[in-house]
C-alpha cells in the first residue's frame, strides 16, 4: 500500500466567503518535493437527489449554472443547513426545487469532483414515493424547470452532450444499480 506524502506547509493564497485556495508543499516517500494547490470549501455539505416518481422515471432540473455560464440539465441538489442531515437537507431541497416530498429517502453513497484539486464532497440520495409538498422556491432565483425523464432516455442524453454534468451521471448510475439489484 502506497504511503500518502508528508504536508511540508500548507499556504493559504487567497480566500472569498465560499472558497480558499490553498498551496500545499508535500515530500513523497521518495523524497520527491512537489506544491500543489487545491480549492477548499469552508465546510460547505451538499446533497444530490435521484428523485422517482415511479422505477422508470428520473425528475432532472434545468437550471442556470454560473461556473460554465450557461443553462445545464441535471438533478435536484443544494446544500446541508448547520446541524442538518443529509436526509433532512434532502427531503428540503426536493421540496424546495421540485414541489415534492420523497416517502422513502436512501443514502447511495459520496460522490468527489476533482479530488486533486478539489475538496468537495457531495451525499448522493434517492428518493422515491414521492408526493406533492409546498414549494416555497428556497434561495433559487428563479423556479427551475422540472422534467420527469425516463431512465432508458439517460444513456442518449449523455450521447448527445445534453446531459454532462459528471456528478448527476454518476448519482444516476448509482441509482441504477440499487434498482437493478432490487429486481
């Protein structure tokens, strides 16, 4: 089993409400000396929703996404209030984005985005018996548009570039799996 290197320093280069970004001076068990730098998030926890409205379906939701400037197709997601699981923050979220309430919550797993670089964890969740809730928008801007896709569309959606957020594909795959061994 590969040691992991010793943390020399670590520099913190530049820091906004939301992100740090850290230099880390690291030795490997070889002596080799690198400086990598990573993006850290101030302890912000997020969740991922899978959200069916029956074994076929998937809800995905078109939204505005700053980081590629552009609108994107995806899942239901936000973050954990403090002192709130991520079985809570789901249920929240999935009320507050898509109007509904899931009967059944399962945690899938933990999904990282560019562990290199960055610290970013997000708890992928399905939910499922889902019924109508109040929607009072939470902190989305505008209300997202809400499709209900089936999941033999998902493998056509990735094809053609319309769906290419890599934490949704993977949360789906996920979701999938648990499905299938289910029968």
């Amino acid at each position: 089993m590969r040691q992991s290197p010793t943390i020399l320093k670590t520099e913190l280069l530049a820091q906004s409400s939301h992100f740090q970004i850290e230099a880390l001076h690291l030795r490997f068990s070889n002596g080799q000396h690198r400086v990598y730098e990573r993006l850290r998030g101030t302890g912000y926890r997020s969740v991922l929703l899978v959200a069916m409205p029956d074994p076929q379906h998937v809800l995905m939701v078109r939204e505005y996404a700053v980081g590629v400037e552009g609108t994107i197709l995806g899942l239901p997601k936000g973050g954990a209030d403090t002192g709130e699981g991520y079985l809570e923050a789901a249920q929240r979220e999935l009320g507050e984005e898509v109007g509904l309430r899931a009967g059944r919550l399962t945690e899938l797993g933990e999904l990282t985005l560019a562990p290199g670089h960055l610290c970013h964890r997000c708890r992928v969740v399905l939910a499922e018996q889902l019924s109508p809730c109040s929607n009072d928008g939470g902190d989305e801007p505008e209300p997202l548009e809400c499709l209900a896709v089936a999941l033999g569309d998902v493998p056509k959606l990735v094809a053609t570039g319309e769906l290419h957020e890599a934490r949704a594909i993977a949360a789906l795959f996920m979701a999938m799996g648990v499905i299938a061994q289910r029968g």
